[in-house]
C-alpha cells in the first residue's frame, strides 16, 4: 500500500509561517511544544520542528515553476483594490471561486518576529490551492509591476505607448528595453517633430542638431519608458512612502511616484496604490555638448567623458551617481539609495561592504573563476541602474586595466591628475604590481598616506563588522569622505607642480613672474 503524502511534502512553502498558513487553511488545528509543532484534522497527525518548517520545502527546481505558473494564473483574476479595501470578504471569494487563499501576516504573527515595519498592515501571503505553491504578496506585486499588470480583477495590463516611433527603426532588444518600461534606453533611433518657430528654437537653445526636411524637424536620440503610480494626495499616504524612504511628487490631490521609486513600492508591496499607474515615453535627444545644468567641475566634466562614474551630493544631501550616455551626451543618474545591487555576483557572495562601496560608485574587486576581476556599476548597463557582474579586463597592469593611463611609466603630475581624478582606486590600479615601497614613497611625498592607509583600515573595519554586526554604513561613509579627501590633496598637488612647471617656463624665456606678456619672435 502506497504511503499517503501530507500536505507539508505536497505543498513547496519557505518559512514556518507559509507552512502554518496552508495547515489553516485546510483545516488543520496546531499545538506548539518543545519546539516541535504538530498539525492534527480528524485521524491524521502531521509534526514537524520549528528548525524545519523554518527551512521550508523548497521542492528543488520544481518551485520556480510552480511559482510563476501561479503568478500568471493570478494575474488574470487578483483585484488589489478588494485585497485592500475587503480583505475578509475578498479572500473568501478567491478561497471559493479561484481555488486561492490569501492570509494577513497579522494572523500568522503569533510567536514570530515581524520583518518589516509595515507587515501587520500590508503584508499576506498567497496560497494557491491549484498549483500547491506559497509565496508572499510581496512577490505578487513585485511580478505584475514586472508584467505592467494593473491588478484590477480584469487581466488588464498597460501596453508602452509607441505611437509616434517610427517601429521599424527599432530592433528587438529596443522593444524589449521600451517593454521594459524600467528607464532602458534603445539604441540611437531618428525622431521627427513639425517645423516651426518654437520648435526650432527649442532644438537651437538644446544645442540639439537637427536636419530639416519634408516639413519637418528630425534628430536623432534614443527612446525609453517609464512606469508611474500614483495615489491620493494625503498626509497617510506620504507617511507610509516616507517610512520606506521612497520619493514622491505632489500634483494637486495626487501623488506620483514613478521610475526606480515606483520599483520600490512594487516590492515593498505597500497597498494605498495600484502597481503600475501609467509608463510614459521619454525622447533623449542627441545633444552636441553635455548640458552641464547641476554645475559640475571641470573635473567632473573631464572624468564622465571618460566613461567614470561620479558621485555628488544633491540638493537635499543625498548622493547622486553620473555617468555619461556617450550616444546622446546626456547623463544617467539616480541616487545611491535607490540602487539595487545583488548579494552575489557570478556566484561570488558579497559582504556589506562591498555591497555598500559599489553602491558609493566605488569598483571592487572579486576572485571568479579563480581570476581576480574588478566591478562597478554602470549606468549605461541594459537595465540602466547597475551592472550585477559584468567584468570588467583584469587589472594585472596597469595598461590592461585602464584605458586612460597611456603607459606604465608616467610622471608625477599626471599620476596625481588621475589620483584626483579616481582616488583610492586609482593608486591601487597606479601601482598595481610595483613594490610596496615605491607605493609608500609616492603617498608619503604628496600628503595621501594617512588618509590610503586610514582606507585600508576601514577595509578591513568593514570585514569585521560584517561578523560583529558593526554599522557597514559608516564605515562606507568614512571611506567615501576619505576617498574625497585624497582626491582633493592629489589634485591640489598636481596644481602646484603645473605652477611651478609654468614658472619655470616663463623664466626660461624670460618672461616676469606674474606678469603677463605676449612672446615676442
């Protein structure tokens, strides 16, 4: 005689609390003791530890697939407004007619620890009967925000408005980034406007070029989308987006939150708002010169033409990363807070640290494969927030690993300059293979070695606080203020050796120091 299967090996569930939630929901009563909790309906007994069930039955490969096929099945039926609005009576109705349990955390509470600040509010976990999978409503969110799914009960999704692009000039990777609608750009693509007095003194004053022909103004830019959401303007509303430290903008009685913000509500799964509100299409002309209007330094300027990422402080204080779309001569930004990175990257776990320092715009390195490799963000990357292990060349020389040092042997303005220029990084990739001493030596003439070895320490700071449960981020904003401080005395030490380079070449033609004069031939 077959051996019947309990519902805790037919069902796949994570936690101790999706487990509890499926025994509710079929019927199941449960007695906690000595660590060991046992579900019991009529003659049958199920028992198994806390350790257990914390573990969950994950059921291998298969849970992938059963989650999604949920997930799809759900999409087509699920009404977060009722969710929100008649939670009791609406997952009565899906129980009855889906086959769909949804449960409130706030019910499964008892005996655990919350795992976030709005979980008693918001948080439930779906069951689905059908497929015999758990999974959060966070995950739900998270996956019709993905699939521009609106939840209204109807299927409905929101499609890209594409009408005004000329379809044929886009490839399958541009409908793919615009389907997106997460701020992908496509590729350079023609845009046409009408030819008038406003629009071609819009173009002029952008220093947009444009070709005119057929009645019509073209330029040549890239496309990209971007999904929004929005709710009613209240001070409830702003609390909870608050809470979550998620940015918003206030339009009459309607708040909208939209691009990486609107992400992050998705999967916080907070409930005053509709996933996916509208994706609006955005043209990213083509500019002849970068539009310098957050009055960055000629420094600045000079290291996002070359590719590098920079980090400035906004208005508010929060840092904000750059780096360059060399198409276009726009810049892509978005602020360190709002970046996602992964806890691994091609298999290799991070630590808190290092998570952290890329999230600073610093480039870490990684052992994978057995070779040491060097990562950083990049704005300009497919989903164009950041970069999750893409590799960079190998930093064995110098050469090899930067494109703007023209040879191993350069003089000291110029290892200043790119000191300043690249900070820490840049010294590690300067001496990258050279003895320590000549390191030592080079810090020691130009005031940087306290701060480099201050850097160093907090490295190694970072590392222990990650077993130690020490504040990563401080020790991430100490470096950064470091990194700032060395880029800073570098740069004001390559200024003085060309200062007394130019007062040697005025003597050498003597010319007075100070004063200015026109050479004479």
């Amino acid at each position: 005689m077959d051996k019947k299967v309990n519902f805790l090996d037919e069902f796949s569930y994570e936690n101790a609390g999706q487990a509890r939630a499926i025994a509710s929901e079929l019927g199941y009563n449960e007695d906690y003791k000595n660590g060991v909790l046992t579900f019991s309906k009529g003659d049958e007994i199920v028992s198994r530890s806390m350790s257990e069930l914390k573990s969950g039955n994950i059921l291998d490969d298969r849970r992938d697939l059963l989650t999604q096929a949920s997930k799809d099945r759900v999409l087509e039926f699920f009404n977060k407004d009722e969710a929100v609005n008649n939670f009791k009576e609406y997952s009565q109705s899906l129980r009855e007619n889906h086959d769909l349990a949804i449960v409130k955390w706030d019910d499964l509470k008892k005996g655990s620890s919350k795992n976030n600040s709005q979980d008693s509010d918001d948080g439930f976990t779906v069951i689905d009967m059908d497929k015999k999978v758990a999974y959060t409503g966070q995950e739900l969110y998270k996956y019709a925000y993905e699939q521009n799914h609106v939840l209204n009960g109807k299927g409905d999704n929101i499609e890209v408005p594409l009408a005004g692009l000329d379809k044929t000039q886009l490839s399958r990777e541009d409908l793919n980034n615009l389907n997106a609608a997460d701020g992908s750009r496509t590729r350079l693509i023609q845009f046409s406007i009408e030819d008038n007095k406003n629009n071609r003194d819009l173009l002029d004053k952008e220093k947009i070029k444009y070709v005119a022909e057929d009645g019509n103004l073209k330029f040549d830019g890239k496309a990209s989308a971007i999904k929004y959401v929005e709710a009613d303007n209240n001070e409830e509303n702003k609390k909870k987006l608050r809470q979550n430290d998620i940015d918003f903008s206030e339009t009459g009685n309607k708040i909208k939150v939209e691009g990486v913000n609107a992400r992050k509500l998705a999967i916080a799964a907070i409930t005053l708002i509709y996933p996916v509100a509208g994706i609006a299409l955005m043209v990213i002309p083509q500019r002849e010169e970068i539009k310098n209007d957050m009055s960055l330094s000629k420094a600045d300027m000079k290291a996002l033409k070359a590719g590098e990422l920079i980090s400035k402080k906004n208005a508010k204080g929060e840092n904000t990363l750059m780096q360059l779309d060399k198409d276009t001569n726009s810049l892509v930004s978005v602020k360190a807070k709002d970046v996602s990175i992964p806890n691994k990257i091609n298999g290799v776990q991070l630590t808190p640290i290092q998570k952290e320092q890329l999230k600073s715009g610093n480039e870490i390195k990684l052992n994978i494969a057995g070779q040491d490799r060097a990562v950083r963000l990049d704005l300009n990357s497919a989903n164009g927030l950041y970069i999750d292990g893409q590799l960079m060349k190998q930093s064995q020389s110098v050469k090899e690993s930067i494109k703007d040092v023209p040879s191993n042997i350069i003089d000291e303005k110029q290892r200043l300059e790119y000191v300043g220029r690249k900070g820490v990084e840049g010294i590690d990739q300067l001496f990258a293979g050279k003895s320590d001493g000549e390191k030592t030596a080079f810090l020691e003439k130009n005031n940087l070695l306290k701060d480099y070895q201050a850097h160093q320490d907090l490295n190694k700071a970072g590392e222990k606080g990650r077993i130690q449960g020490e504040p990563i981020k401080e020790i991430t904003q100490k470096q950064s203020a470091l990194n700032n401080n060395i880029k800073s005395t570098a740069l004001s030490y390559s200024e003085k050796i060309g200062a007394e380079m130019n007062k040697e070449y005025g003597k050498s033609y003597g010319m007075k120091n100070e004063t200015k004069t026109s050479l004479k031939i």
